[in-house]
C-alpha cells in the first residue's frame, strides 16, 4: 500500500484523543477512505457521509483498538460496513445481492468470454473522461461482495491478506471473489471498448 | 478452439492467480504453455491484465475536494488543529 507522506502516527497519543494527532490520522487516511465510499456508492454527497460516519466511529473506538490488524485495515473495514449499511438503507435489495454467486451460473463458460484484444488502443483512450466514467459505472454493477473485494484489493492495492481481514473473509474467499469480478469487469470492458473500435474504424473508412 | 476448449476452461480458473503472481510453479507452467499456443487465451489474460491495470492508474489520482475534508475536520472539532 503507497503511504501519504505524513510521518508515523503516535498511537497511544491518538488513543488517548490528542487532537493534533487526531487530525494526522485523518490527514493520513481521508483520500482512502472517501475514495473506498466514492467507489462503493457512486455518489459525493453518500461518500462524504460515509467519510464522517467513518471517522468518528473510529475516534471513538480508538481507545479499544487492539492492535491485531493495522489501522488502516481496522479503519477500512469501518468504511466498508458503513458504505453497505447505507447502500442497503437507500435500497433495501441490494442486501440480496449478498448471496453465493447464484446469479452467475453462466459465466465460469468459456463460450462466454469475449476474445476481443483491446489492450493495444492509445493510453489517452483508457485515461479519458468517457471512460473513467465507464469504469466508475461497471464498478457499480457488480454485486456488493465482488465490489468490496474489487475496490480494496485492486483499486486501493491491498494484499489478499489485508482484504481478507478488512472482510472477515477467508483467503480462499477473497481469491474467488475476486476472480469473479474481474471477469465481470473485462467481459463489461471488452464491450464497451468493442464498441469503441467499431466505432472509430467505421469512422475513418 | 474447439480442440482446445475444455483445458482452456480448466486453465482458465487459474488466470486471476496467474497474473497475481500468486499461482503455484508447476500450474504456472501449465498455463504458460497453454498460452504460447492459445490466441483465445492469451487474449484473455492480457486483456484482464489491462482491467486490472486502468483501474489501479485512474485510481491513483482521486483525493478528497479540500471543502469535503474541511466539514469533516469541523464535524470532527478539530479544524484548528490543521498544520
């Protein structure tokens, strides 16, 4: 994981409630966690709710924080049941979602991969605005239980091992979970990107 | 394809490993080997290696806008602690 430039936290000083190093820890860890509740709900006004609710949980749990995972594991699987208690509150179906891949039972297919090489296309294509908010979208389409696992593992690069605790997850779990929605999202991009050269080819001829 | 369809699906499961560098030496071999003679394959893996990879890049550049941190450090009384 890639530490903002901020200098170790003293923990029995943040334990203890002292404000400068209060507002350290969140210094060091709001862009994380606002960007782990963006990702998981697709909306500023939800993450910024998500990034509050999160921070003074973890200020008040601080004194009984224990030290068996890191803090930023501790702080992130906060963030992570605040983001769903929300999700499942704005829309109680989602929780249905939680369930053990029923809705997949397709896709483990090969016939079901698309074989279209799309890794080729200019930089500026994959980092333009059109298509940061296709990914943000595909994101939003998987499950709650492959998102979290997406997001922390991929997106904010923590090792199977953080992602597991963050979860409550067994490795072999979090290796799956991940493994699917992966796929789900290469099968979406392979689409959209699909598209995107039929498009411009039809364009130049 | 057709020949080769059920070991793809068999190796296929293997791919997320695979490109984590996770995957165990002997299945590595496996798999590299079925890669230099499957195109459908190759595209597989190098297209799901680019997934990943977009997603870690646009990632790396999103903060907290400065008026989302200042609620929250008020919301949290400590706004006048800020360096």
């Amino acid at each position: 994981m890639i530490e903002p430039q901020v200098g170790p936290l003293n923990l029995e000083a943040l334990q203890n409630g002292d404000p400068i190093e209060q507002t350290r820890f969140v210094e060091l860890f709001s862009d994380r966690i606002y960007r782990l509740a963006l990702k998981m709900l697709a909306n500023s006004h939800d993450a910024e709710d998500v990034l509050q609710e999160t921070f003074i949980k973890a200020l008040n749990a601080l004194p009984n924080f224990e030290g068996r995972s890191s803090l930023s594991t501790w702080l992130y699987r906060i963030a992570v049941n605040e983001s769903l208690m929300l999700l499942r509150k704005k829309k109680p179906e989602a929780s249905i979602q939680e369930d053990d891949f029923v809705d997949t039972e397709n896709e483990d297919s090969f016939a079901a991969y698309q074989i279209l090489d799309w890794c080729c296309l200019p930089e500026n294509v994959f980092m333009n605005n059109e298509t940061r908010a296709v990914l943000d979208q595909q994101i939003q389409k998987l499950p709650e239980n492959l998102r979290a696992v997406f997001i922390l593992r991929d997106i904010e690069g923590l090792s199977i091992r953080e992602t597991a605790e963050t979860l409550d997850l067994s490795e072999t779990n979090v290796k799956t979970r991940l493994f699917r929605a992966r796929l789900k999202l290469r099968e979406e991009l392979s689409t959209y990107f699909g598209e995107f050269i039929q498009e411009n080819t039809n364009g130049r001829s | 394809m057709e020949d080769h369809k059920n070991h793809c699906e068999e190796l296929i499961t293997s791919i997320s490993e695979y490109v984590e560098g996770s995957i165990n030496p002997q299945l590595c071999l496996e798999l590299e080997k079925h890669l230099s003679e499957c195109h459908n394959c190759r595209v597989v893996v190098n297209t799901l290696k680019k997934t990943i990879d977009i997603y870690r890049e646009q990632n790396t550049q999103d903060k907290v806008p400065v008026d989302v941190k200042n609620r929250l450090l008020a919301r949290l009384h400590l706004e006048d602690y800020r360096k």
